[in-house]
C-alpha cells in the first residue's frame, strides 16, 4: 500500500505569512523536503482553488469558477456550495473506484458540501460528528484564530480512528482577512497552524505531506462601484461579486474580481466604459477571459473585470468599506506557498497549487 498522501489547504496563506511568522514545522519539512512559491488559479477566490486542487485541473474543465454566481439558465445568482456543479472527477472520486479510503476535513462547512462527493470521511468544524467531538473536544467558533488548529488536530484523530490513503484539509482564513502578516495575532494564529501539522506528522511519520494555498491576500484601501460607473453611462447590467459566500466577516463580500452580465449589444460600450474606469485593471469579453484564465465560458459573465492591487469592487449602498479591509480575487493575490516533505517527488514538477491534486493522481492513484 502506498504512503497515505495528506494535502493541507491554508486559506489565505500569503508567502508574506511564511515570511513574517515562525513556523518550525514547516520549515524543517520543508528543508528535508521542498519550498517554492507557485500560483493559484484566477479568480483567486477559495472555491475556485480548492476544486482545482482537487481535481488538479483548470476551471476551464472543472467549471467552478467562483465563489457565487448567476445561473444563466433560471436568471438566479446563488453560492457554489454543492458538489453537483463539479465538472471534473475528484481525488476523492478516483479513490473510491479504486478501492480506497480518503477523508476530508474543512473549517468552513460550505467547503464540506462542496467537495465531499466520493469521499469516505467528512468533518467540519461546523458540524462536528459527535465521535470527533468525543474524541478532541468541541469545535472553537469559525472566527476564531483556534478553528484552524481544530481541524487539522481532527483530521489527525479520524486518521487514527478511519486510517485513509488520500486526506484533504483546508482551513478558513478569518485571521488573514483580519490581520497583517507581522501583526501578532498572524503570528499566534501560524504558530497554531505550524503546532497542530507537527503534532500530525509525529503521530502518523509515514505521511507524505503537502501544504499550500488557496490564495494570497493584500490590503484594500479602494472601492469601485461598477454598477454606477455603467448606469451613468445608461448602461443595464448586473455586476456579480464571484467572492460572496456567508462568511461576511471575513470580506463583507468585498473582492477584487467580478462578473458583469448584461445584453449583448452593450457590451462593447461597457468595456470602453470600465476600461476607463479608475481603479480597474482589466476588463475582458467572456470569451478572452475564458481562453486567458482558463475559465469555463459559461460559468462566468459577458465581461470579467479586475482590480488594481488596492481596489474592491462593490455598491456603497449595499456594504460599507470596511477599514483596513484584507480582501482577494484579483492578479495581485495569485503567489502561493508550496510545500512538500516525505514523498516521491523526484521528475515531478510543483508550478500550482493545482499541482498537488495531480501529485495524488499520478503517484498515489495512477
């Protein structure tokens, strides 16, 4: 039997994180193993990314390409929360046609929902299974710096209690939303991260282990409301925010990537309009920013626009800016940590966080 492969999912992991906090762990795995700094996939929001990782491939396949979205056919904007939008098979999918065992354990239960087809055992620290809580005690509340250090320290236990082949871990990124990198609650939060990894590899040494993120994250001290900018140019169209999902806490929606729908014959006049917008990056037609970020046409809008490093998207009327907002989804949140320590990874080539899924499927379940 091959070594059971665990993937950790730091939500929000910035390299900036891994520069500005100590984390003994994973540094002594990853000198025995490897360090680089990759990318992840645009946009650079959690479900996006971690279905990438999950299937190893591009959204342009999967089809997950965003937290929220507007279902074209019924006119409906709705969270991504179930696995039944997954275009692509799973980790967790090919493990079971193959006989094998794989758990998944998230902070954030929307992620448990989203990626638990096929899989053998599932916790959240949302809604814990009683054995878990038996086992470890009670889940610390989802914005708490402690929630992380819970779920990794489950995944633990079920590993001992349900032994598996593949495990998935991904964590919540509350404190990256919250806290700069240097800040001291950054740096308990890492050390919690950077404790509980530790204690699993020294319970279960045999692992190989591989840790990166979803996304980066970067301060905001600008929002643009895109939806005035077209109205005053009389101009219909609905502006989706992709990073919306029910954790308002963390970014009050607040994103720096969103999809605009609108008809047709607006829509050379709204590129030129948000073009010229302050604060706008770049704004591209669905079938260029398909084929440039490798989404799927038709889980994305008539026009894709993105922000400049400091700038959100949102309606004032609808959310105030938070200060000090931490937020991400645009270009500037793409650079990602990735780790490995303990594994076979001679001729393989890690470049994306995507790459750690493709790990799995090449020389774990191959």
């Amino acid at each position: 039997m091959s070594k059971t492969v665990v993937v950790v999912c730091i939500d929000g992991f910035d390299p900036e994180y891994l520069e500005a906090c100590e984390t003994p762990n994973l540094r002594e795995m990853s000198g025995k193993g490897f360090l680089k700094i990759g990318r992840c996939m645009m946009p650079s929001v959690t479900n996006v990314n971690n279905v990438s990782m999950v299937t190893a491939s591009y959204p342009e396949d999967h089809g997950i390409c965003s937290n929220y979205w507007l279902a074209r056919d019924k006119g409906e904007e709705t969270y991504l929360e179930s696995g039944e939008h997954i275009m692509s098979e799973t980790i967790f999918q090919r493990a079971r046609r193959q006989g094998k065992t794989s758990t998944l354990v998230t902070s954030k239960d929307k992620l448990r929902t989203l990626l638990s087809n096929g899989v053998t055992t599932t916790v959240s620290s949302e809604q814990p299974p009683g054995w878990v809580v038996e086992g470890i005690g009670p889940a610390p509340e989802i914005y708490s710096l402690e929630v992380n250090g819970w779920a990794i320290k489950a995944a633990g236990y079920v590993m001992t209690q349900r032994p598996a082949d593949v495990v998935y871990i991904a964590t919540t990124d509350y404190a990256m939303h919250t806290y700069r990198p240097d800040h001291s609650q950054s740096r308990k939060h890492m050390a919690i991260i950077d404790n509980a990894i530790g204690e699993l590899v020294e319970a279960h040494p045999d692992v190989t282990l591989l840790v990166t993120a979803d996304h980066g994250m970067s301060g905001k001290t600008r929002m643009i409301d895109l939806k005035h900018s077209l109205d005053s140019h009389g101009i219909r169209a609905r502006v989706v925010p992709i990073i919306k999902d029910r954790y308002v806490v963390h970014h009050s929606n607040l994103g720096g990537c969103v999809y605009v729908h609108l008809p047709p014959s607006e829509r050379d006049e709204a590129l030129k309009v948000l073009r010229e917008t302050p604060g706008v990056e770049d704004a591209l037609p669905c079938e260029e920013a398909a084929a440039r970020l490798r989404l799927h046409p038709e889980r994305i809008g008539d026009i894709v626009v993105t922000g400049e490093v400091d700038v959100v998207f949102g309606d004032p009327s609808e959310v105030e800016m938070p200060p000090n907002l931490r937020t991400h989804g645009s270009h500037h949140e793409l650079s990602v940590p990735l780790i490995g320590y303990n594994g076979d990874f001679a001729g393989f080539s890690f470049d994306e966080n995507r790459d750690m899924g493709r790990y799995i499927f090449e020389r774990v379940l191959s």
